[in-house]
C-alpha cells in the first residue's frame, strides 16, 4: 500500500521504505534545489560569495520540514528514535 505524500512530508511518525524515501524525499529535495539553482542563474539572483542564490535559499527553507520528518521515519525504520 502506497504512503501518500503529505503523510511522507508532514509528518514525523511511522516509516518509510528506501524506495519511499528516495522518491518522496531526496528526489523532489535536488530536483527543486536544480531547478531553483538555473532559475537563479538565469535571472542572475545566484550570489558567487554566498554560494546560492535567493530561489534555492527559499526552497531550502521551504524544503527543510519534508527532509527531517523524511529522515525522522528512516530512523524509525532502522529502530532508532528521531
């Protein structure tokens, strides 16, 4: 039985398997980091000195909750407390 995404996402409890976690989790994760790092070269918002641009930093930030309740149910799938 399918997880559904928001559950993957917005949630901290239960676990996933490493299929799940690599295609609801760290796929989306540098798929929108690529797509947020060309947009930010294309429109020039990529700062050289920082390393990212304005479009990764908020996708990061927008990202960061999916990524640890991802990596929150991998631990719990491994026996270990998140």
């Amino acid at each position: 039985m399918a997880i559904p995404i928001t559950k993957v996402w917005f949630s901290f409890s239960g676990r996933i398997t490493r299929y799940d976690w690599w295609l609801k989790i760290l796929v989306p994760y540098f798929a929108a980091n690529f797509v947020a790092a060309f947009f930010d070269r294309l429109f020039g918002g990529f700062d050289d000195e920082a390393g990212a641009g304005l479009l990764q930093s908020v996708f990061g930030l927008a990202l960061l909750w999916p990524l640890l309740a991802g990596h929150a149910k991998r631990c719990h799938d491994r026996g270990r407390t998140a």
